[in-house]
C-alpha cells in the first residue's frame, strides 16, 4: 500500500464544510435574525420607560441572553439533523464511496455547521453593536444636554461611564465565550447523532444534557468535597461529574454584560476548554461513526 | 499478475436483532470475483442480499468474515475506493446545487485539482449529454436526467471500475436505453462496470458475466452465454415461412430424432415497439 | 462492544478535565463571578419555570423580565410587591451594580416617602416608623450590593447619599464618600464630597479644612463654587490667620 495519501485531507474536508454549509443555509435558518433584530429593537423600545444608564445595561443583557439562545438552538437542531437526512438521501453513500475517510466527512459536517454559527454569531453581533452604538449616541447627545452648565470634569466622567458601557473588547472577548459554547453543543450533538436512532432522541438528549451541563459544576463541587451520604449518591454525583461538560462556566458572559472585569487570561481559558470539548467530542464522534454499518 | 477489480472471498455478513439473541444472516460464504474490464451483473430478488453485497465491496459496511480486495486493497481502507465510482440507487443529490456545481463536489472530494475539475466537468456534461442543462438546479431535474448526472458523478475521478445499484430504476425506457449506452460506452472506455439489477433482460443485453443471489447465497455466476445456453436445444428464425414449410420442417425434424418444441410468430419486446413509436417523427 | 470503549474513553476525558474544571471554577469564585447559588431557597423565590430559565443560562434575561416587571410595580406604587421582585433580580443578577442602586433607591427615596405621606395611616409615629423602615431596607441592599461587587464605586456613593441625604448623617456620608473616592474608577467629585461632609460634623473642622485646603492647592479644577464656600465657613470657624486664607471670590 503507498503511504503517499494524507490520513486526513483539509481539502475534503473543506469540500464537505462548504457544501454543508450551502445546505444549511438554504433551509432560511437566518430568519431567526431577523427574529434578533426585533427583539432588540423591541426592548429597546420597553426600554424607554426605564432611565437611559439601565437601558444599556438591559439591551445588553437581552442582546447576549438571546445570541446565546439562538446559537446554542441553532447549534443543537442543525447538527441532528446532519447524519440522519444523509443517510435518508443517500448522499452519505455517494460521499463515503469517494476515497473520503469517515473522520473527514465528520471533521466537514461540523465544520459546516461551525461557519453558520459563526456567520450568525457574526451577524447578530453586528445588529448588536449598531443598535447599541446609535443608543449610545443619543445617550451622549442627551447627557451633553442635560449637564450643560455643570463642572466640564463631571460632564466628562458622566460621559465616560456611558461610553464604557458601549462597545467593548470584553462584549467582543464575551461573543467569542457564546461562539465556543455553541461549537461544543454542535460538536456534541454529532457525537450524539452517531449513535442515535432518530433525529428527536438526538435532540432531547442534547437537551438533556444541555441542562445537566449547567448543575455540572454544583454536582462535581460536592463530589470533590466527599459531600453526599451515600454511596449511591456519591455514584449519582461523580457519573455527573465525569460525564457531563461545566456549561455554566460559559455562562461568565452574564456577568460581563452585568459589568464585571474578567481578566483576559480568564476568557483565554473559558474558550480553551470549550475548543478541546470541541475537538474531544469530534473524536469520539469518529470512534462512533468509524466502522458504523450504513 | 494483475489484481481482479473484486475479489470476494468466503464472505458472510450477520447482522444482529436489537434486543433478542438472534442474528439475520444476509450472506451466506458469498465468493465472487470480477475481472478488469467486464460488465458484471448481480441478480436477485429483494432481500437476496445485493445491496449488502455492493456496500462490503464500497468499505459501507464491513464483512463479519471473509475478504474483500478492491484492485487488491482491502475495501475497508478509503485507499481502495480511490479507483471505483458508485451510483446507489434512486438516489438523492443536493437539490440546490447546479449539475456543474454537483459534479465539482464529487470531484473535490476526490482530491481533484481546479483546472482539471473544471475540464473534466465540461468533458462529462457532454458525455451525458446534460451540457445545456449544465447551470440548472438539480432540484428541477427529471428521474432519468438525475440518473444520468449520477452517473457522471460516479467517473468524475476516472475510476477504473464503477458500481451502479439498480442504475435504470424508475427511469423510462428512453431514459434506460440512454444509460444502458452510457454504460456500454464506459465499457469500451476500459472501465470494468458491477452492476445490479432486477431487470433481467437489460442484465442479459449488456453484461458479460452475472451472478444470481438468492437468501443470501450466490446460486450462479458464469458468462451470460454459457448460462442461457439450453442444452439440446437450437433456435431457427424463419422470415417469409409458409405454414407448409414448417410442417415439413418438424417432419424433417423428427425423422433426425428431434423435435419441433415451439412453433409462433415471433414477438418483438415491448420495448422495441415503445422506441420504435416515441421516436418517430 | 465498540460503545462500551467510547464509554470508558469518555470517563477517562472526564477524569483528565475535571481538575481543569475545577480550576478555572475556582478562578471564575475567585472573580466573585459564581455568587448565585442555585438553591430551594432561589426556586420558591422566582417559581418553577424562572428557576429552570435561570439554571439553564439565562438568568441575566430572567433578571431583566423580573426588573421590568419591578418597574411596572413600581409604576403602580405597590412597594411589597417591588421590594420582592428586587429582592429577586438582586438575587440572580447580584454582579449587577444598578439593580442594587434601583433597589436602594426605590425603598430608601421613593417608599419611604408613600409611608410618611399616606393617608390611610393617622398616626404620624407609625408613619415615621414605616419610613425608617425603609431607609434600613436600601441601606440593607446597598451594603450586600457592596459586598457583592467591592470593585465598583458606585454602590458606596450611593450609600453615601443614603447615609446624607435620608439619615442626615454626615460622618457616615463622609466616610462611604472617602471609600468610593479609593475605588480606581470613582467619579472625580467622590473626594470633594467626602471632605464637604466632613465640614458639617462637629469637632472634625480641623481635619475637613485641611482635606479642602489640599484640594483647592490641587489647582483651578477643584476651585468649584460650594468648596470655596465651605472652606471660607471652615476658615471663620477655625480662625484661621488672614494671611493664610484663601483669597475672596470675586463675582
């Protein structure tokens, strides 16, 4: 047998993402943007009743809470159906019958679903920050106008505190934290479909475990504090624990939107351990998947 | 010495019922081999076993004993699927994409270069015959058209053999003769061809050799000659022939001690007649 | 059975990430960033469905909803109610500096101006009482707010104007003043303030003279209208020698 032949080519892998990609796209999943864009103009507009320093505060949170919803969503219900609609269409034979190995077509398929989520995380941020921007501004407009006549020091420091609750590196660093938290589910959710019957055990499990990801970090805190009476909990406890991921440690995004300083190294490290769960499940994906009868 | 295209060797696949201890025996010691060059076609029933058959020689699903070499690489490793081209059957390409777009897939995910791609695309729209439709949603294509791009896409890396399952499956008789030429010319190319079929007469007009599964055992396989061939018996077509000159004929006959079995006017097929009518102008 | 080895691999990634988690949980505490604690406590607070939005990621929107909802209470001057609500968003969000403030500042200004006005009470001591009430009520979500986010400065200013504006007592006022003004980020007025309450306490003249004067030496910024007015009251008090006394504004 030659040896010439990469064990894992980015050129089929490419071939594959992209064309998943095309796929998803064309089911219109960027509707739900539109659904965004609403939203936040929607609460933007309860928002008037309520003082102009909480109204960024509150598009903020909303904006961040819903990117996080409609990513981890988007993440979760387009990966499941990925595995199972190629073997319905047969296409998964033709690609397979290509000199494609399995890890390929699965390393493709996600990717695919990683470039809409950060084509969708990338869009929705942009409505974001223009909406949060042209806030801003009238905020600005109307603090100039209402300290005129006040020390120039504190127009400065009111004006200041508004521009701090803008944009900023650590809105940007909090998206990046959504965008990995959404690859781990996509990346999960293949792991899942892999060995899933149906489209709707895929989800509910994803879901399942969405939820338990997010008692994961009380759960282990108990288990390394030899907390729990019994055996059989301490069991309960540790399978927990060693099973499912900390989603909530992703969930430091509420307190960035709340204002709270995180240390770069801090977000560099949330978003590592997303990218090796990320990677992780792919592979386990592929011990699944690697001799799968089709 | 030249590795066969196929080379099945005591192949037996099972596959277990979930949740009882029984296990579904679809093969049963299944050896087969296909020669370079040849027009091989599986026979059988539904639920003989020929789908499972194409899909151990495609690494799709792995034998639970036995041999499978493909140009004498075992068809587990994607290395051996680098030479064969595959058409399942009735399938199902992504609508969205244009037949040229389709085809430029395929040919990626054969580690094709651009510049090649692209001439190799144009060279088998023509060949098929699909090059004004070239830029059209496949979604908008007919039954017969979709087995055709198939097709294409199934040689897009110039593979030395190709596996069709079922390739005229739903596909009218026009459609079917267009495919039954497309495979013909392939042949002539070089390109060993497996295919399977129910459809035994086109099995019988264009393949070399078969092999019949039944319950997941391979009953026959030999040259489709020898195997029609009725032993004892001779066929005469008569053009012109009186009622008379047959009775003489079956006199004849039995004074050299055999005899006359059938005697009728001669039928054409089916298909000769629908041909004949649809393409009249 | 192939399943039964991703098993096995599975918990053996999660033997090898566990300590990681831990770690950077540890680091998350550290940051005071994991201050809410998902308890029965929570649940009976903001209900079944509340608990599980909140628990599931998205308790900043929970947050939010109970804010508004506190607002729209607030709008219908039912104060048990936005008591409640505050108590709840404060809860969920607690790395939220302006839900502490709006709480403070609903209980401390605006209640307890209904209890001392409302008519339905006659006796002018219960209303009294009640308003008092309230001022410890925003004293009381300011100082959790404090210790929830001691990085801020704008909680302890707010406590500031709580301790001056409703308690009148300005040595308190003086020393929230001081406490904001350390905090990097403080607004520039923290340190003037802190030394103007300190003016108004009796028997601490000398030492709010000296924090003015320092100030007014700082140069043209400083020199704001109420600071020369309370350094020349300081300057009659402590007798200061003519020489030494800021010149008067000319106007």
């Amino acid at each position: 047998m030659s040896g010439r032949r990469p064990v894992v080519s980015l050129r089929r892998i490419n071939a594959i993402a992209l064309n998943t990609f095309t796929e998803l796209t064309r089911l219109k999943v960027f509707y739900f943007l539109l659904l965004f864009a609403l939203l936040l103009i929607g609460s933007s507009a309860l928002m008037a009743r309520i003082t102009f320093q909480q109204e960024l505060q509150v598009l903020k949170d909303v904006a961040l809470g819903a990117m996080s919803i409609f990513a981890s969503l988007l993440a979760i219900l387009a990966t499941a159906r990925l595995l199972p609609q190629d073997v319905e269409d047969r296409t998964i034979y033709t690609i397979l019958a290509k000199p494609v190995e399995r890890f390929e077509y699965l390393a493709g398929k996600l990717g695919g679903v990683l470039l809409l989520l950060a084509l969708s995380v990338l869009l929705m941020s942009v409505v974001f920050f223009v909406v949060l921007f042209l806030r801003q501004q009238t905020l600005l407009a109307e603090t100039a106008r209402q300290m005129t006549g006040l020390p120039s020091a504190e127009a400065a420091d009111a004006q200041a505190n508004i521009r701090h609750a803008g944009v900023t590196t650590t809105l940007v660093l909090a998206i990046v934290i959504i965008y990995c938290k959404a690859a781990l589910l996509a990346s999960l959710t293949l792991f899942i479909s892999t060995f899933a019957t149906t489209n709707i055990f895929t989800i509910v499990t994803t879901v399942f475990v969405y939820f338990i990801g997010h008692l994961q970090g009380t759960a282990r805190e108990y288990w390394l504090q030899n907390a729990g009476s019994t055996v059989g909990r301490r069991l309960f406890l540790g399978a927990i624990a060693l099973f499912f991921p900390d989603l909530q440690l992703f969930n430091v995004v509420d307190d960035v939107a709340a204002g709270a300083v995180v240390p770069v190294t801090l977000f560099a490290k949330t978003a590592g351990l997303g990218v090796a769960y990320t990677a992780i499940y792919l592979l386990f994906a592929w011990a699944v998947f690697y001799r799968k009868e089709l | 010495m030249t590795d066969p295209a196929v080379a099945l060797e005591k192949i037996t696949k099972t596959f277990p019922v979930p949740f009882q201890r029984r296990v579904i025996v679809a093969l049963r010691d299944v050896s087969l081999r296909v020669s370079t060059g040849e027009i091989y076609g599986l026979l059988g029933p539904n639920g003989s076993g020929k789908s499972t058959t194409l899909k151990i020689i495609l690494g799709l699903v792995s034998p639970t004993r036995g041999q499978v070499q493909i140009f004498g690489h075992d068809a587990a490793s994607a290395q051996s699927r680098a030479n064969v081209g595959f058409l399942p059957e009735s399938p199902y390409f992504p609508k969205y994409l244009t037949a040229a777009e389709m085809l430029s897939f395929y040919g990626k995910l054969c580690g094709m270069r651009r510049r090649e791609l692209a001439k190799r695309v144009d060279e088998l729209l023509e060949l098929v015959g699909l090059t004004a439709a070239r830029d059209r949603r496949l979604g908008t294509f007919s039954k017969g058209m979709l087995q055709r791009i198939g097709l294409a896409q199934a040689v897009i890396n110039e593979p030395e053999m190709v596996v069709l399952d079922e390739p005229t499956a739903g596909v009218d008789p026009a459609g079917t003769r267009v495919i039954r030429d497309l495979i013909l010319e392939l042949k002539r190319r070089g390109v060993t061809i497996l295919l399977s079929s129910h459809l035994l007469g086109q099995v019988q007009e264009i393949c070399d050799r078969i092999g019949i599964l039944a319950n997941g055992a391979l009953v026959r396989d030999g040259r489709v000659d020898e195997l029609l061939i009725a032993p004892d018996q001779t066929e005469l077509v008569l053009e012109h022939a009186s009622p008379q000159l047959v009775d003489r004929i079956s006199k004849a006959a039995a004074e050299g001690g055999a005899s006359v079995i059938r005697a009728a006017p001669r039928h054409r097929s089916l298909e000769q007649v629908f041909l004949e009518a649809t393409t009249e102008k | 059975m192939r399943l039964g080895a991703v098993v096995i691999a599975v918990v053996l990634f999660g033997a090898t990430k566990l300590p990681l988690e831990h770690q950077l949980d540890a680091a998350h505490r550290r940051l005071g960033l994991r201050a809410v604690e998902f308890n029965l406590d929570l649940r009976e607070q903001i209900g079944q469905l509340g608990f599980i939005a909140a628990l599931s990621g998205f308790r900043a929107i929970v947050a939010d909803m109970l804010f508004i909802e506190a607002h729209a209470a607030w709008e219908q001057t039912d104060w048990a109610r936005v008591l409640l609500l505050f108590r709840e968003v404060t809860t969920l969000q607690p790395r939220e500096v302006l839900f502490w403030d709006m709480a403070a500042w609903h209980m401390a200004w605006n209640a307890s101006t209904a209890a001392v006005n409302d008519r339905s009470q006659p006796r002018e001591t219960l209303r009294i009482k009640a308003q008092r009430e309230y001022f410890a009520l925003g004293k009381d979500f300011l100082e959790r707010g404090i210790r929830n986010n001691p990085d801020r400065p704008q909680l302890y200013e707010a406590l500031a104007r709580l301790y001056r504006d409703k308690y009148r007592d300005h040595e308190r006022a003086s020393e929230w003043f001081a406490k904001a003004a350390a905090v990097p980020g403080a607004m520039s007025y923290d340190r003037r303030f802190a030394a103007y309450e300190l003016s108004y306490c009796e028997g601490r003249e000398q030492q709010a003279y000296e924090r003015l004067r320092a100030l007014y030496d700082e140069g043209e910024k400083e020199r704001l209208p109420t600071l020369l007015k309370r350094l020349k009251f300081l300057e009659e008090q402590l007798n200061i020698p003519p020489d030494q006394r800021i010149p008067e504004v000319v106007r």
